[in-house]
C-alpha cells in the first residue's frame, strides 16, 4: 500500500541515471550534468550513468531494447536501489521498467517532486508540494497502487459493483480540492498583505536554481539568509528591506528557483509562493554566467515567467558569478544574444553599483520626480504626498512652500485635487543599462 501524501525517496540510495535525448530536444553540453546534480541533492550516490539518442521514445521502455538490457545488467552489476530518468515516463514503461531492472524507477517529476518534498520547511510549501503530488499521481492511480487507505465498510457505506479505484480517486480528488481551498486562502492573503505595504515598491529575485539568489539577497540587504550550493534550497519566499541608493528602501524578495521543464503541477501549486514575483515592481532575474548551458537556463526562466503570465513585467537581467569566469569572451557572448544584462558578482561585489542604478531607473520609470507649489498652510497635500510617494525636501517662504517628492505617475492627477500646481518635473538620468522591454 502506497501513502499518497509520501512520495518516493532516494536519499542514501545508489542510483543510475539515465537520459533519453529525443530528435526534437536541444542539444546539451552534458546531458545528464543536471540530473546529477539533482540526485545528489536528493541524497542519492551516482552509480553509473545511460545515455541514449533516439527519434521517438519505445513505447514499452522509453530506451530501445538494447539500451533496456545494459540498464539491467549495470543495475545487477554496481547494486543500484534506484534508476532515474531525466524523462517523464508513461506508468507501463515504469511497471516494465521495474520489472526488467529489479528495482524502483523514478521519472524526472517525481525526483523533484522528492526533492521539493523533502526542504518544504514552512506549513505553505507543504501543502503545495502535496498537492503537486498528488495532480501528478491522479491519472496514474490504476496502475501505482490498489488502494490508498484503510476505509470502514458496512451498509450504507458502499454501493453496489464500486470498485476501490474508484474509491481511491475519490479520496484524491477530495484531498485536491481541500489543499486547492486551503492554498486559495493563503493567496488571498498574501494579496492583502501586498496591497498594503503603502506604495513601497517590490523587486524580486527570479532564476534558475543554484544561480545565487540568496547570496545576492545577503549581499544587498546585508542578511543572513542561508546560502547552500545545493538545488532547489530556497522553496519559501523571504523578503528583505533593500536600501536602494538614489531611490530609498524598496522590499527585495527571494523566490524558489526555476529549471528547465519544471513539472506545471509544481507551478501552479507554488502559486501563492510566487505571488511576490507576480505583483513585483521588478524583476531582478539572475542568471549563473560561468555554468555551460547558461543560456538554457536563461530561456527555461522566461518560459516559467511566461507560464505565469509575468513575462511582460520589467526584468534586470544579472549575469553573476563573473569572478569565476576565466575569459571577458563568455560575458560578451551571453550580451551578445542579451544586451541589457548586467555582470556582477554576488561574492565579491562586483557590479553591484551598476545594479543598483539600473534597478532605481528602472523603478523610476513608473514614478514621477516633481516639484510641487502651494500654501503654506496646506498640510493635506504635505499629508497626499507624504503618504502616496516619498518627499525629498520642503523649502518654505511667507506664503508659498515647494515640495520635492517623488510619487506613483498615477497619483499625479490627485495632486491638483489636494490644492498643489507641479512646477517641474525631474526627468531621472538614464544609467547604462535598460530593463528589460525598455
């Protein structure tokens, strides 16, 4: 009997790792590098590794025949416990799979739904990382397991011919749609708390995992967020007070990282989570300059954003990890496809001022840096804008005072409203860099 709410785990577990590279996939340096990466995050020891290319998959076992065989044999021969697959296989090709090897088989979503599973920290990611699990396991209840829990019986409780799949299925789509409420109420509340912060603007981290979001968090807000080298660390969104230099403080979020064909599942049930990078001002989307497939990645994360329909949203896009990138070649190629993006180094610091004056003309775009005159008795303009924007300074003489502030454009209208006459408008100096759909 298989619990639904625990999914399959590899921790401490000798796995071979095996990836199938259709015709219409791109071509990667190291196709099985991520993979890799995301067994040993899982706490699985890398016995030996398959690779094959082929034009469509085998219906039986995904791999061809041959290929079926040698997993086998190597599987008998280094004593794995586990084979993962850096492909999503159909239930039959696992059960056969299984059935040739010996031991369990685990397809590339349910790897990272295990890894998910195992750092949801917070009550939020594990009721989004159950319910992940169990849209994935729903259409495949006839052939994972026969039943999912011990349920009473008697009369009236059952009816006529009722098979217990049925039974199964019933209880999964009632646990999905209880997290799916459950999780509706956190979005909405997150909403409300975004809604109040009293026009301070947001930015967010986006990127591929293990790109340096967190250490960047921690170099610009001066935090202790921990920082491991590991896949998927971050799950949980945490935000920061960012002094903004040129600009003020502005609310810096770090979110869980993305990576290429991230189960739709995990998406949408992140929802809420994400919910920062959704409402954000800007997105700060940082990208690991020195890993070989770095534009993979880069094109993996606007898909995700696209997915969550953000894609649009103003973007900064940040190569980091410059210092251990040997060659200027590497940063110029990269610009090259992506003019606008900027180097740093979350590490040491470099680039940082330019991030900073890149993210605050890219802030100001939606706000305006005005002078304002009116009487000096006006307090319920001072009160306006004090409350909507930011005032710079105040100069007053007998009857007249100015007011320097930066405000919201869509404020602008209301100033006249409240007895004020804008006088000037500052236009912000323009950095090197633009974001991204300037």
């Amino acid at each position: 009997m298989k619990d639904p709410q625990r999914t399959a785990t590899v921790a401490s577990e000798g796995a071979i790792l095996v990836s199938i590279q259709l015709s219409q996939d791109r071509c990667l340096e190291d196709p099985l590098a991520e993979l890799q990466g995301l067994a040993e995050t899982a706490g699985a020891h890398v016995l030996g590794r398959v690779y094959q290319k082929r034009e469509t998959p085998d219906s039986a076992t995904y791999l061809g025949k041959g290929k079926a065989e040698h997993l086998a044999q190597l599987v008998r021969s280094t004593g794995a416990d586990v084979v993962l697959f850096d492909n999503d296989l159909t239930p039959s090709q696992k059960r056969n799979l299984e059935k040739l090897t010996g031991c369990k088989v685990l397809d590339r979503t349910e790897l990272i739904l295990d890894i998910f599973a195992t750092h949801a920290r917070t009550y939020e990611a594990r009721l989004a990382v159950e319910l992940a699990q169990l849209k994935y396991s729903l259409p495949r209840l006839k052939r994972m397991w026969t039943h999912l829990s011990r349920i009473r019986h008697g009369i009236g409780m059952r009816g006529p011919g009722e098979k217990q799949l049925e039974e199964d299925r019933r209880l999964v789509e009632k646990r999905i749609h209880d997290l799916q409420s459950e999780l509706e109420v956190i979005l909405r509340r997150k909403e409300r708390q975004v809604a109040s912060r009293n026009g301070t603007r947001t930015v967010s981290l986006v990127g591929y995992t293990n790109a340096g979001k967190s250490t960047l968090m921690n170099a610009l807000t001066g935090s202790q967020v921990e920082t491991r080298n590991r896949l998927f660390h971050t799950l949980d969104t945490r935000t920061r007070r960012w002094h903004l230099p040129g600009w003020g403080p502005v609310l810096l979020s770090d979110t869980v990282g993305f990576i290429r064909n991230l189960p739709h599942h995990l998406i949408a049930s992140f929802k809420a989570t994400l919910e920062e990078a959704r409402q954000a001002d800007l997105l700060l989307h940082v990208a690991d300059a020195s890993h070989p497939e770095v534009l993979q990645q880069i094109s993996a994360v606007y898909a995700v954003l696209e997915e969550l329909g953000i894609e649009s949203k103003d973007t900064l896009l940040l190569l980091n990890k410059i210092d251990r990138i040997g060659s200027p070649g590497v940063i110029e190629a990269i610009q090259l496809r992506y003019p606008g993006a900027i180097p740093i180094s979350a590490r040491t610091g470099q680039g940082l001022d330019a991030l900073a004056g890149a993210a605050s003309f890219a802030l100001s775009r939606t706000f305006a840096d005005i002078r304002v005159e009116a009487d000096v008795s006006n307090g319920r303009l001072l009160a306006f804008l004090a409350d909507k924007g930011e005032v710079l300074s105040k100069r007053f003489d007998t009857t007249r005072m100015l007011v320097h502030c930066r405000i919201p454009r869509e404020y602008l209208g209301q100033v006249r409203h409240h007895g004020g006459r804008i006088v000037e408008e500052l236009a912000p100096e323009q950095p090197q860099w633009q974001a991204r759909g300037a």
